[in-house]
C-alpha cells in the first residue's frame, strides 16, 4: 500500500502524537515570482512547485554528504512541512542571491530552498508575504498525456495558489518515494514531466481508493484536518 502524508494529532485520523509528531521541526521554503504587471499562470505555478521538490530531492547537495543533506534528513524524519510564499522585483532578486534552486515551467518561476527550521527563516524570506497567494489560468488547461505523472486535485476544496502548490509538491514527494532508484533516474533524466490537474467529480472517489499515493493535510491552513487533497499518479505506480 502507498504511503498517505499524515495528518497532524490533533485530529481525528490519530489519537497519539507520531515520532514524526515528537521530532524538531522544518519546513521547505518555495518562493513564486509574482510580478505585478506578468502574474504566472495558476496551472504553471503548482507544475513548477511539485518539479521544484522533485529537483531538491535529487540534488547531488541534497543527497549523502552534501551541504543540504543533513537539512533534508531532518526535514524528512519529521513532518513534510512546505510553505510557499510570493516575491516580485528586489524581493525576488534578494531571494535568488541565497543558496536554493529556480526553476522555471512556462510562465511561472519558482525558487526552493533547503529546509529551515520552523522559526529559523532567513530573513529574506521571513519578509515575503504567505497569504493569499492566487493565481488564474488564462485558458482551462490541457488534458494531460496517458502516460504522464499526474497530480490530481481534489475537485472538492478551494485551496489558494499557495496552497495547492505545496499539497501538489507533497503529492510528488510521495511518488518519489514509491519509486525504485532506476524509476527515480529515469524520470529526473527526462527533466520530471508531470502535470497538475484537477480530478473530476466523478473520478475523485475512485482515485482515493486506488491505492496510489494519497495525501492527507495537516490542517495547519484553509482546509480542515485529514482532508484528502492530492493523489499521486504515477505511472510506475500503476
């Protein structure tokens, strides 16, 4: 059975605080460029957010005895935390000045940085501004391709920009860990093709139960606890 991101314990879906629970906290920082005159698109922000995690992932500074690795371990040993927050103009450059990774997927930019601390952000990026971060798609997105990995939305919530890419960077998490290392390399070798889509009513109930990866939300913003908000769909995970 694949792994479901936990929800936190003060909810309904556990009655007693996790190791992950009890261990010190991080977070991994995402920065999206949000110039005012150039907005990304909506669809564009969450594909380049869950690409972003993946290529945090399999940074060779991510990995053994690289400058991040320690930082990463103890990101993943507690709970998958992501914040993302919204940076236009000196805001943006001063973001890109610090250790981290942009990537770029159509008209949307956004940066990762190595885990921090909860309360231990750089100041740079304690400045940026969390809420409210929306985003539009000029035209309704394409469907994606049979043979790509999708992350689908729950039809059902509203969640911001902000939040739906961070839930859509857990959904990849949880894949890439579903995956063997030859499944992992061939999909960083093809540049991480995904898609983020949102599921249709219809097929929403029928993808909970498939026995992909599913995550739960801790609860912490906009939707309630335990809400079931992203179904990785892997190919290799089939």
């Amino acid at each position: 059975m694949s792994p479901v991101h936990e929800s936190p314990s003060d909810s309904p879906f556990r009655a007693e605080p996790s190791a992950r629970d009890l261990a010190p906290q991080f977070v991994l920082p995402l920065v999206v460029r949000i110039e005012k005159a150039a907005p990304p698109a909506r669809t564009d922000a969450l594909e380049a957010a869950a690409r972003a995690v993946l290529v945090m992932l399999s940074d060779e500074r991510s990995l053994g005895d690289g400058e991040w690795a320690q930082a990463m371990r103890d990101w993943q040993d507690a709970r998958i935390r992501k914040v993302v927050r919204r940076a236009r103009g000196a805001e943006w450059r001063r973001a890109e000045a610090l250790p981290g990774i942009t990537v770029t997927c159509g008209t949307a930019e956004v940066r990762v940085f190595p885990p921090v601390p909860l309360d231990g952000w750089p100041k740079e990026l304690a400045k940026l501004q969390v809420s409210g971060t929306d985003l539009d798609d000029p035209e309704p997105p394409s469907a994606a391709g049979p043979t790509a990995p999708v992350m689908w939305l729950n039809p059902e919530l509203g969640m911001s920009a902000g939040k739906a890419m961070a839930q859509a960077g857990h959904g990849v998490q949880l894949a890439w860990w579903e995956l063997s290392e030859e499944e992992r390399n061939a999909w960083r070798d093809a540049g991480f093709p995904l898609a983020v889509r949102t599921a249709g009513a219809e097929r929403w109930p029928e993808l909970t139960a498939s026995g992909l990866p599913l995550v739960r939300d801790a609860g912490f913003t906009e939707i309630a606890p335990g809400s079931c908000t992203v179904v990785a769909d892997h190919p290799a995970l089939r």
